[in-house]
C-alpha cells in the first residue's frame, strides 16, 4: 500500500479517544434536526433539542417538579429534599445499583423507583451507545413515576385477584423491544392480575398487514436513527418469532401476550406511554367492583365474507354507478382498516355496537363509512377519499330510490352512515366538503326525530316491562347515534359557529347513553341481563339538565358526561347572541353553576371497565378527557367570543383565519375577569408542554379527538393576544398577571424563546402551531396550525413594523418577509 494510502487509512481508523488525546477538536456529527446544528456528542445533542421541543423529561418522585437535564433533577432533590429525610437520589442509584441482582427476581416493592433510577444512569453513562437518549429518558423517568404510583392501593380489596375476565382480550402486553441487558423495568403488581390461560402472541407489526397502527411508523424524524432503545413511536417487537423470549430484566408474567400495537398494552404498569387504564379510577367513583375486559375490534375472517360484502354493495348500487371504478380491498387491509376505526376512532363517539356489527351483515354504505375513517387513521388518503366517496353514493340512492321518503321510515344505518360521512367531510380540511355537510344538516336532523318517535312508540308498547339484551341494544344503539348526532352540530356550532340544527327538546325524556361496561356487556342468560339493567342507575337528558342547573351533581356514564357538556357549551352559546345577554347577570349565575356541577359530577361518573388503548395524560376514559376540553372552551365563551376567527375558519384560507386571529385584539382585555379565561388557556397548553410538545405533536393525532384541537383554537388565541398585550401596554403589568405570564414561560426554557424571537405570544402562537400540525389524520389541523404559524409572523412583523417607525434597531425574527408584509394588511 502507498505511504499516503496508509496515512489515510490510518487517519480515517482513528478512534475518538486517540482524535481527543492528540489534542485535536472531536468532529461535530450530531445535528439538531431543527436548526442543523452540530455537536460532538448524542446527549449535548439530544439537550440542546429540548430547547425546541419544550420537553422535561426528568421528573422529580417528591414533588411535581420537571427538568430538561437530570444533573439540575439530582441538584434540586440534593437542595430542595434534603430537609425531608430519605436517601439522597444519587446515593440510592448507588446502593441499588450494588443490589441489582437481588431486586431482579423479587416481588413488587417501593425498589422498583430506584432501579428505573439506577437503569437511568446506566443509560446515560451509555449515551456514546445510544443516539436517541432523550427518547430513553423520557421513558424512563415516566417508569419512576408510574412505579411511585403503584405503591398507592389502586382498587379496593374487595376486587378478584384477575382483573381481566378469562374470556377477555388476551393481548395486554407492552410491544416494546428492547435490546437486552439495556434496561431493567421495576416489579409491578399487574403481574399477578393476569389470567394464567393466556398464551404468549409476539407480532410483527410490519410483517402483519392487519396490525392497527401503521401510521406511528410514518414519521421520519424518528425513525432515521438506529436506537439500542426503539423510539418512542416506533416501539413493536419488529422480527420476533415465537420462541424468543423477552429480556430477564422484565420479569413479566409468562402468561401475558404481545399485541402487537405500536402502544403498549392498555393493562401496562406504564400508562403514560399508552395513556390512561380506561376505567375511572375507582378511589373516586362508587360501583360494585368489576373485571376489566377489552372491546374486540369486528374483522372479517375469510374470502367467502368478503365476496358477499362485494354483492353488497352490488345490491345497494342499483344504478350501477360505483363499480366501475370502485375496488374492494384485500382481506388484510379491510381487518386493518376495521380494526384503525374501532381501536382508534371509535371510543371517542361509540354509537357502534362492536359485538353486533357484523362486516359482512351490515349494510354497504355503512361499513364504507367505517372503512373511510379507518383508512384516515392509516394515512392512505386516496383510499379514505374512495370509501367515503362510495359510501355517499350508495346512501344517495337509496334515500332518492325510496318510494314514499319518511325520516320515520329511514334505518338507522343510514342515519350513521350519513354522520359519518359528514364527520370526514367537516373536518377534510376541503372547504367543498364542509359546504356538503352543511347542506344536509337538516336532513340528519329530521331522520334523529322520525326515529326518536319510532323508538318512543316501541318503549310505549312494553308498558313498562324490561327489554331484553337483543331490544336494549337496538334502543340503545338509536340513542347513542342520536347523541352523537348532537355532538357533532355541538362541534360544528363550536368550530365554524354555525347555529345548532338540533335543539335540547329533541331529547327532553329520552335515556341518556348507558356506561360503556354495560353496553359492551356479554350476556349470557336473560335473568343475569336484567339484574344487570337494574343495577345501572341511567337517568334522562332532563334529570340530568335539571341537577346541573340546580347545583345537585348527577351520577351518569363517561359518554353522559360528553353529551352534557355539549349541552353545556350550546346554552352558553345562545345566551351570548340573546340581544339581552350583557344584562342577563341571572343567567350567566346559572351557566356558571352548572359548569361547576358539571365538574364535580366528574367524582361520580360510572365506573368504566372497558379497558381503550389509547395514549392521553388524562386517567380515566377518554371521553372524559375530551369533556374536559370542551369545558375550557365553554367557561371561556362566557367571557370571550371569537366569533369572526369561527367564520374564517369556514372558507379554509390560512391567511384569512390568520388576519382575523390578528384582528381580534381588541376582544381581549385586561382584567381580572380575564384572568380566570387566561388561567385556562393556560391549562390547555400546560396539558401538552407536560406531557411534551413532540410527544404530543406525533401522538396525539392518532391517540386524541378531534375535540382538542377544535376547542383549543380560540383558547390558543386569546392566550397570545393577551400575551401581546401585556409584552406592548403601556399600562404596568399587575402582580397577579406577572405570576401568570411567568408560569407560562415556565413551561419553556429560554432557549426557546430565543428561537422565535423575544415575546412569548408570538412563540407560543409558532408552537401550537407546529403542534398540532405536524401528523394529520383530519385536515382541519393542518389548517388551523399554518394558521397559527402565521399568527406567529404577524405578532412579531407587526412589533418591526412598529419598532422600524420609532427608530429603533430591533432585528426582525420573522421568517419569510413576504408572509408578514401579507400579513400586515390586518393592522
């Protein structure tokens, strides 16, 4: 070999320790996928991103504290703690460390804290190993909190030992892999809740088409590194056969099985990484104790099945306008569809029944209507178009073909299958398709009140005598869908202020929806059924309304709660545009009074049993969470209401919801008053910056309702006007407004405020921005969050703009000039 190829050989062969010794600067190889810049090490990479992604991983076990780097975790536990007593977090590492292998194999106990810590040191001291040691972080340290958690009695005694009925879901284990000996995960008591029939089930989610959720492998920011440690949305135990075997570290019950999901199994000690355990927790709510079980997405098990779905649709295709172009998908992808839809969608509006609904029984255009929003949920857009399309024709011709057209005569499949289908086009994101849902309202409206009537006619016909399971569940379902119905016009009337096409008398007497333990029910004989009917205590849309006005907290089902917080925000809504409502003090007294019994109806809520395997920050079912967002927005229209910001968004022009956002300043004032709306704006934001921005930016798209963003726009709006005004008044801010501003930016390091320019209204506009737009699913999001972003814009071009004209030399941070100078016609 040539003396200079050898120099070269020699010199590319070089280690880093040998490049550090020669005195020589360490090459710069880890950039920050945000701003490219370059560091020599994973972990001064992986902090300096937390400077953009808001993160704080490190969670202090004693108290509610964050932090973005564990040495400043180890300082505040050494400083604040140290009066408390107890070992000293780095000293128990140590001792834990020593006693490793006799903490393997022993039972749950207070340790399970100090091994996630001992662990979490070993990965850092590791960091050289692992490129994405934040995303090991976070994992970790949500294991100390979940693994301090468990030491507090979750159910009460009387609870059986398995908590999953012997007939219930088998798949409950977390799909995680890991590469062994890299971490070792705390004893947790769910070991033993598990049945010991269950056998052992390891997918491939890559290798399996009908595995549910593809769409956590479609972000690349992740997924373009080789972790020792998978990235958080990647986590599956990918080329796994049966006969391997999970790491020793474990030491989970043989017994528990692999899903398969890209989340970890709902019943995992780890819930922040997958979201809450669907029940209630039961230390709050009052109920007999019950096994937990797993609702079974519907599938299609052969060919034959899928030929007389074909025929079908050949059927309710009399005008042979679909078939043409229309093509059925294969077996796989219609289970892996079906399954995105219940496991995913589903839980957040359940009028299906999933026990019943049989894909190769129902009608057409409904199961296209399901497909369509599986396929949403997949990220295979033209295959969404094409179901949702094909449903719409066929429901089209069956409601022009019928002789004698009544909404007492029309089936319930196609009042679902029409909601569904404007749920896809309201929220598409194409303003087309809002102007179609809108144009059928009312005739979604009267097929609610033809079959309420119906339904009505046959409860009088019993004369008082108990249904069985088969009739409940068909009353039951009309009144689900009816619900879900005024839902969505609740959202509507939310989003685009569009007046409600249903008012609360349709309801009135009618039952409100039962618990999801109960409606999922498996009945075997009809005397257990009854008993069962007898004990849910289900009261009326009246009983319930009434209660909420009057102070007296209610006892309802978690998707009760949902429907009467809809009920909640539409009062709220006509009492603002009463031309009486700036005198109305008596009335905004009792709005105030049933949104505050309507939170404290929250400690009484039916236990839920039904285990969603879905990631949110919230305990408990997620229609609960999502109640919870439509409440902030309710409080928040009783004193602020954006309503030109709500007609924008109906033409689907970022720039015209950006301009109105803008213009909307002078609907923000300071004041007291205005300090309790700020103070949920707040806690809307602090959701997600607690959980962490990137977290919630890939996950919740899949794992959240649409409700969150939807609700969280004006919330978002006001927040950064408000913040504008305090960053630009002459008037001083007050004591109580700086401990509010300061919270805020506490949620922030000062990194990132640097990034988008000095004032937090414009960053924070930039951040929920990028949020909620970075994985879409509905359309809508990826509207409002370019919207956002030049919100941002404007909040800072018009501060130059302003800055320019007094002569001052403060530098422009607005990126892209011509989008502000656009931007500034607002002013």
């Amino acid at each position: 070999m040539p003396a200079a190829d050898m120099t070269l050989a020699s010199a590319t062969s070089s280690s880093p320790a040998a490049t550090r010794k020669s005195g020589s600067a360490p090459e710069k190889k880890y950039k920050c996928q945000f701003c490219n810049r370059a560091f020599s090490r994973s972990e001064h990479r992986s902090r300096h991103e937390r400077s953009h992604t808001k993160e704080r991983p490190f969670k202090c076990l004693k108290c509610r504290s964050t932090f973005v780097r564990r040495d400043l975790l180890l300082r505040h536990d050494r400083t604040v703690h140290a009066k408390d007593g107890g070992v000293p977090l780095h000293s128990e590492v140590k001792r834990r460390t020593t006693a490793k292998a006799d903490t393997s194999s022993a039972g749950p106990s207070k340790s399970s804290t100090s091994n996630d810590t001992a662990n979490l040191e070993q990965i850092e001291a590791n960091s050289d190993e692992m490129v994405d040691i934040e995303a090991a972080a976070m994992l970790m340290t949500d294991f100390q909190a979940k693994a301090m958690a468990s030491q507090e009695p979750e159910v009460p005694p009387e609870i059986p030992e398995t908590v999953i009925s012997p007939t219930g879901p088998s798949l409950m284990e977390p799909s995680v892999a890991y590469a062994p000996g890299s971490v070792s995960l705390p004893q947790m008591p769910w070991d033993t809740m598990m049945p010991h029939t269950v056998t052992e089930h390891r997918h491939s989610l890559s290798s399996n088409p009908q595995e549910p959720h593809p769409a956590f492998n479609t972000t690349g920011a992740l997924g373009s590194h080789n972790h020792n440690l998978p990235p958080l949305m990647e986590r599956q135990m990918s080329g796994m056969s049966a006969s391997d075997s999970i790491p020793p570290s474990f030491h989970i019950n043989s017994s528990m099985a692999v899903s398969g999901l890209a989340t970890p199994g709902a019943l995992s000690p780890y819930p922040s990484m997958l979201g809450p355990v669907s029940p209630v927790d039961y230390r709050r709510s009052p109920g007999p104790s019950q096994a937990l079980t797993m609702t079974k997405a519907p599938q299609i098990e052969s060919e034959e099945q899928c030929a007389r779905i074909y025929e079908n649709i050949k059927h309710y295709d009399t005008e042979n306008a679909l078939l043409d172009t229309f093509h059925l998908p294969s077996l796989n992808t219609l289970n892996r569809l079906l399954k995105t839809y219940f496991d995913l969608f589903h839980p957040h509006l359940p009028f299906l029944h999933p026990a019943s609904f049989q894909p190769a029984e129902v009608s057409a255009p409904l199961l296209l209507a399901v497909l369509s929003i599986g396929a949403l949920y997949i990220f295979d857009q033209d295959q969404a178009y094409m179901l949702h399309i094909g449903s719409k024709v066929l429901v089209n011709q069956f409601l022009q073909n019928k002789e004698n057209f009544s909404s007492r005569k029309c089936p319930l499949w196609t009042m679902q299958s029409t909601l569904l289908n404007m749920i896809f086009a309201s929220w598409s994101g194409d303003p087309k398709g809002l102007e179609w849902a809108c144009s059928i309202k009312s005739l979604l409206a009267n097929m609610v009140a033809g079959n309420r009537y119906e339904l009505k006619l046959r409860s009088e016909a019993r004369e008082g005598a108990q249904p069985n399971h088969e009739q409940w569940v068909e009353d039951e379902q009309c009144r689900r869908t009816y619900y879900a119905v005024y839902i969505f016009f609740g959202l509507l009337t939310l989003t685009y202020n569009h007046t409600p096409a249903m008012g609360f008398n349709e309801f009135d007497t009618l039952e409100l929806p039962s618990s999801e333990s109960l409606w999922t029910l498996e009945v075997s004989d009809d005397e257990k059924w009854r008993e069962n009917l007898t004990a849910s205590k289900i009261i009326t849309f009246r009983q319930a309304h009434d209660n909420l006005f009057q102070g007296e907290p209610a006892r309802y089902s978690a998707f009760a709660t949902r429907v009467m917080i809809n009920a909640l925000f539409l009062e709220v809504w006509y009492h603002k545009r009463s031309p009486e409502a700036l005198q109305d003090v008596v009335t905004e007294y009792k709005l105030r009074l049933a949104l505050e019994t309507w939170e404290k109806s929250l400690e009484l809520c039916e236990p839920e049993t039904v285990v969603v395997q879905l990631s949110a920050p919230h305990k408990g079912h997620p229609l609960i969470f999502n109640a919870m967002a439509i409440s902030r927005n309710t409080r928040t229209r009783l004193v602020v209401d954006l309503k030109s910001v709500q007609e924008a968004l109906r033409y689907h022009d970022s720039y015209e919801v950006a301009a109105a956002m803008t213009n909307a300043r002078d609907k923000v004032q300071r004041s007291p008053e205005m300090l309790k709306v700020i103070q949920e704006c707040v806690d809307c934001i602090e959701v997600a910056a607690i959980q962490g921005i990137r977290w919630v930016a890939r996950t919740s798209a899949t794992n959240w309702s649409i409700e969150h963003p939807l609700s969280g726009m004006d919330l978002m709006v006001i927040l950064t006007l408000w913040l504008y005004r305090l960053e630009h008044d002459e008037e001083p801010a007050t004591e109580e407004e700086m401990a509010m501003y300061n919270k805020l930016r506490n949620l922030f390091d000062e990194d990132s405020v640097d990034i988008y320019g000095a004032k937090l209204s414009s960053t924070v506009a930039r951040l929920w921005g990028s949020m909620i737009d970075e994985v879409v699913v509905w359309g809508i999001t990826k509207l409002m969050g370019e919207a956002f972003k030049l919100h941002s814009q404007a909040l800072v071009g018009y501060e130059d703009a302003m800055s320019s004209r007094s002569g001052s030399a403060t530098p422009s941070m607005a990126a892209g000039g011509m989008q502000v100078l656009e931007m500034q016609v607002a002013y």
